[in-house]
C-alpha cells in the first residue's frame, strides 16, 4: 500500500458485548454506560488494559 502512497489506519470501537466470551472477566473494568449494547472497557485501568489487548492476540 505504502509503494502506491496509500495510507492505512485500523479504527476499532472497543465495546465489549455481553455476548462475548470474554463479557465476564472485562465487566468489572468498564464504565457505568452501554454504546452500542456493549460496555465500555476503562482501558486507565490495567487489568482492562490486559484482558481487552490480551483478547485480541488471541484471536487473530
């Protein structure tokens, strides 16, 4: 993409449904609003922080 001067970025929206797998464990760390029927993870927070990235290398 670069040798055709085309730039990328990756936009994520980092709401956590409570239909994944992971829904129990992030709960504790996310805010006291939904967005899209998901919670918001508080990524100030490290353990947030650990489970969300840490779901993410799981599963690419």
């Amino acid at each position: 993409m670069r040798d055709k001067d085309i730039r990328l970025n990756l936009w994520i929206n980092p709401y956590v449904s409570k239909e994944a797998r992971f829904y129990k464990q992030m709960s504790p760390y996310t805010g006291s609003h939904t967005v899209w029927v998901g919670e918001v993870p508080d990524f100030t927070i490290p353990q947030a922080r650990d489970i969300f990235f840490g779901q993410l290398k799981k599963t690419r």
